[in-house]
C-alpha cells in the first residue's frame, strides 16, 4: 500500500485507514476504492479528491483537505458524488449550483429565462422568445444551465456548440449568440469584470471554423423578372384577397408581414406609411402608391385589415401566399423573391441609383445620418421608381 496510485480508481474499495493517511509521506495519489483519493502534494499538503469521468473526460473534485475532513466523512462525501454520476449529472456542478444560490449568483437556466422574460415584449416577433427558449433548453442548457454564470467556461460554451457546429451551423451560430447575450447581460447586472467565453471575436472564431465556410448561402427562389408580365395577369385572374395581397406585394415590393398586416389607417393619400413595430429594421417607412396600387386599394375594407380572410376576418397567414402559388403552378418560387425580382429588374433595366432601390426596399442604412437625408430627400425618386415597375408589370 506504500506505492502510489496513478493510473486510475481503486479497484477495492476502503482501501485505506486513518493509520496509513497519516504516514504517508510521498507526494502522489493514493486510491481509497471507488473514485476517492488522498492526494499528497510535493509540500507534503494532504486533500481528498472524487475523480470521475464526465463525457469522456476525467473531472477531480476537491472534497476538502485531511485536517478538515476525516477518512469517514470524505467516504461519505464520495459516496453522494457517486450518486450524482450515476444519475448522469456533474457533482461539481451540482456543488456549484448550490453554492452560487447562497451567493445570489444565478445558474445560467435562470439567468436565460430571467432575460428572456425582461424583453419579449419588445421584440417584434412574437415567435422570439419561443425560439430563445427552445434553442437554449434543447442546446446550452443540458450542457450548462445548472452551471452559475460566473463559472461558465470557454470549454462549457464549446460542448454546447461543437456538436452542433457543423450540421446546424444556422442554430448554433444562434445559440452562441443568446449565450453571449444572457452573460453579458448578467455580467453588467452582477458588476462582473469578466471576459465573455461565448464571445466570438478575438476568441471563438480562433477554436471553431468561420461559419460562411460550413455552409452554403442559399437565396430565396425568385421568378425571373422578365416573366412578371406573364404573371400578373394570371395572379390578376386569381379570387380572393390572398391574390390581391399579394399584387400589392409585387407591386410595392414591400416584405410579406408588411402586406398581410397592413391596416386602413396607414393608408394616406397616395402614400402608406407602415409604423416602426412592423418593420424589420424598427424604422417607418413611406411606400408610393401608384394609381394601380390604389385602384386595387379601393376593393379593400374601408378600415381594419385591408387584406382578411374573406371568411374569418383574421389576417391572412404565413403560409396563405405560398398555398396560392401553389395552386398557380408556381410552387417553384417564393413570395420574398418577388423583391429580388424587382431589385435584378431596376438594376438591368433602369438607370436608376443603387440608394434609391436599397430605399424602396427598405434596407437597413448604417449609416445614421446618410439614412435621414434618404428618408427625406428619395421619396420622388422612388415614387417615379414605382410607377415605372407597376406599368412594367402591366
């Protein structure tokens, strides 16, 4: 029993007794049974540690050092972790997680559903929090949600996201994003001066490859611009408001949820002005109405919806426009193409400058003060724009 034990967990288990942990001397391990060393250091310190293997890795935890805790305890202590392994949980974690609660730290579970709860209601998107809440549960929290957020590690972030990497590069890339997002927010909330181990540049895009370079970009199925003309007036023929819904679109190259949301009120004059709350970019925007939009206009409801079901009332789906292409024969192609129909139309058969178009697509502009003086100074522009695309499109 004077040798050490290097290589692994004690086969036997009670191996050794208070005698024997008080003589030895030699730095190095000396096994107990069943994960729990005494541990010498080259000082002479002696400790009790659990080793363990948690995904393939051998993990050590300190139980306390052999003036504070006696052979029978640190076995009781073993015996507990033990326990937790066989459950599949992580007893380090588990000790964390217990320890953080007493210093009011949260485990970053909490800490996610905490910031999720705090801004859903300023996200656009209804479907955001379910999204946040869905990624977080299904990726980083089996991994780390029973982990405090100021014990979250680079090598934590990375078994979340190295399985995931690859093959759901979209979903991962979102998940490191909320999981930076939920640590920064706590980090400024504690008073944490702590680098972020989710942070991706000048850190994880050292570990983990680019992720343009793991996947193919693929743009949305568009219809030729040259066969627009042959289109409309097959859509024209179509019954229902989902058709003139989606005339309007093509006609306004304006974005799905614009159209299917759009209400009465915004209409003024020659112009609709969509609110801020509807637009991606969380900017109004002023869209020209040429006379073929407004004359389509005019067979709408005089307030509420301009484009309901005809027999519910309610707004037309997600999926009411791709239904409808369907059943035109253009299953091919996506409503979102019709504004790169539009944009490939107004860059190769007008002269018309690249801002202007960026402008009647409502684009995000960077740059603030360039995005006031469009704002202000293109309407005419685009309003000429606009009437030139309806008469090309018949």
């Amino acid at each position: 029993m004077g040798s050490t034990d290097r290589a692994g967990f004690g086969r036997a288990i009670n191996r050794l007794s208070a005698r024997s942990v008080a003589v030895l001397k030699e730095p190095g391990y000396y096994a107990d049974g069943a994960g729990l060393y005494l541990r010498i250091g080259a000082a002479g310190t002696k400790s009790w540690v659990y080793r363990f293997r948690r995904h393939g890795k051998l993990r050590e935890m300190g139980l306390g050092s052999t003036i504070a805790v006696g052979l029978a305890s640190a076995r009781e202590i073993a015996a507990h972790a033990r326990e937790s392994v066989a459950k599949g949980e992580d007893p380090i974690e588990a000790r964390r997680a217990t320890r953080a609660t007493s210093e009011g730290i949260p485990l970053f579970a909490t800490a996610a559903a905490t910031y999720i709860e705090g801004h859903k209601k300023a996200w656009k998107n209804g479907k955001h929090a379910e999204q946040w809440t869905n990624t977080l549960a299904a990726y980083a929290e089996p991994m780390i949600g029973k982990v405090p957020v100021d014990k979250v590690t680079t090598d934590d972030v990375l078994r979340v996201l190295k399985p995931i990497w690859a093959v759901k590069t979209e979903t991962a890339t979102r998940v490191r994003q909320r999981i930076e997002t939920v640590l920064d927010s706590e980090y400024a909330r504690l008073h944490l001066e702590r680098p972020n181990p989710a942070r991706w540049r000048g850190h994880l895009d050292k570990l983990l490859p680019k992720p343009r370079k793991l996947t193919k970009i693929e743009h949305f199925p568009a219809l030729p611009y040259s066969d627009i003309p042959d289109f409309m007036p097959a859509l024209r023929d179509q019954f229902g408001m989902t058709a003139r819904a989606l005339e309007l679109l093509i006609l306004t190259a304006c974005r799905s949820s614009e159209v299917r949301g759009a209400v009465r009120s915004e209409i003024h004059g020659n112009a609709w002005t969509i609110p801020k709350e509807r637009m991606k970019g969380g900017v109004a925007h002023t869209v020209p109405l040429t006379e073929q939009a407004l004359e389509l206009l005019r067979g709408c409801p005089a307030r509420g919806l301009l484009f309901p079901y005809e027999f519910t009332g309610k707004r037309l789906s997600e999926n009411a426009f791709r239904a409808l292409l369907i059943r035109m024969g253009y299953g091919h192609v996506t409503t979102h193409g019709f504004r790169s129909s539009f944009r490939d139309w107004a860059a190769e058969e007008t002269d018309t400058p690249n801002e202007v178009v960026e402008m009647a697509l409502a684009h995000t502009i960077p740059n603030k003060a360039e995005a006031a003086y469009r704002r202000g100074e293109l309407l005419k522009k685009r309003r000429a724009l606009m009437e030139t695309w309806a008469a090309y499109c018949g």
